[in-house]
C-alpha cells in the first residue's frame, strides 16, 4: 500500500536536511513522496547546496520515480485537497514567514495550503524550524500551530551519539522526522546508555 508524504521546504537556512529527509523519504518502502519548494525555498538551497536546477533527480538521485515535484503557485494540485490520502506533511526547513502563514490559516501558496489541509483532515504536520534566536511573535505562532494540532521539530541535534561530521547531524534530526511518521530508517540516533558507560569523567 502506497504511503502518500508531502514535503515543504521554504526560505529559512537549513537546505541539507532537506535534501537528507527527501532522499531518506524516497528510500522508504511504499512511499511516494510529494515535494514542493517556495520560491525563496529555492533560493536557499541553491545558496547552500548549490542546487541551482531542482528536479526530482537532482534532489534525491536514483528513487526520482518516487518523488512528485509541484509547483508552489498550484494551489489546485492532488495535495491541496482533503481528498488526497496522506500520512501527513513535513516542512522543512519551516521559516518564519510560512509558520506565520499557517499559523494564521493564510493559504496564498501551496506550502501553506498543503499544511492547513493536513491540519482539518486531523493528519500528522511536523514543522522543523531551524531559525533562532526567537521572537515572541515567532513562538506565539509555533504555540498556535501546536494547539491546532501540529508538532514542533526544531533543528536541534543531540551530541549523545558523539557526532564527528556534520552528515552525522543532520542524520540526528532527518531521523527524528522519520520517528514522527512511524517510518522505518537506519539512522543513528537511539540513546544507548551502554555506548558511553565507563567514559564519565571522575568527580574533581
């Protein structure tokens, strides 16, 4: 049975861990994922991924087959309708503006739409948040969208597994996202207390 994701990536810094959680999403079995990108969205990930060119297979490689590109001004697509089963959404990197778009019920564009669709079908939306420090506004708007339902993710890696690359970090929170949807995944971040015993240092 085909599991439907949406993915959101909009304008805040942050494009690796999209680029990961795309290629990590279109690698689980059954699911067929649905992407689209804001126009500042591409912008960032061109700025740090150099991805100047967004197409399927330039954003997760040889599973391109089971990836849906949408424009971000269609807001008639399958996605912006209830009707469309789902397992939910993620947005990803989530900036400011797109969290107070949803936060306020505006559907101007796709992202935005896709998200409050996901909302009133009392589907799963994960927003991941990688902007800081923040405004009371910003957390006026994060506290909204989880009272409406929503899951706040920030871009927060732990060190508990004693990272030593930056893929090792972005692996910490696309794995976090993938614990979110109930999806399977390899990646390293289970807490094991028996991988550090005997490594604390002695009180002073």
């Amino acid at each position: 049975m085909t599991r439907n994701v949406v993915l959101g990536i909009t304008g805040a810094s942050g494009a690796p861990y999209a680029k990961r959680l795309a290629e990590c999403l279109s690698r689980t079995p059954d699911v067929q994922l649905h992407v689209v990108i804001s126009a500042l969205g591409r912008r960032v990930l061109a700025d740090e991924l150099d991805l100047r060119t967004v197409t399927a297979e330039s954003l997760v490689g040889d599973t391109a087959e089971r990836v849906t590109l949408h424009n971000h001004k269609d807001v008639g697509a399958t996605i912006a309708s209830g009707s469309f089963p789902t397992i939910g959404m993620v947005i990803c990197p989530a900036s400011s503006n797109t969290i107070g778009a949803v936060a306020s019920g505006l559907a101007d564009n796709l992202v935005t739409r896709a998200a409050l669709v996901t909302l009133k079908e009392a589907r799963r939306l994960i927003l991941v948040p990688r902007e800081m420090p923040l405004h009371a506004i910003e957390l006026e708007n994060l506290l909204r969208i989880s009272r409406a339902g929503g899951i706040v993710c920030p871009a927060c890696p732990g060190f508990y597994m004693r990272p030593t690359r930056v893929a090792e970090l972005i692996d910490f929170v696309v794995g976090r996202v993938l614990d979110l949807f109930g999806l399977p995944h390899d990646l390293n971040v289970r807490w094991d207390p028996e991988a550090t015993r005997g490594t604390e240092r002695a009180p002073e």
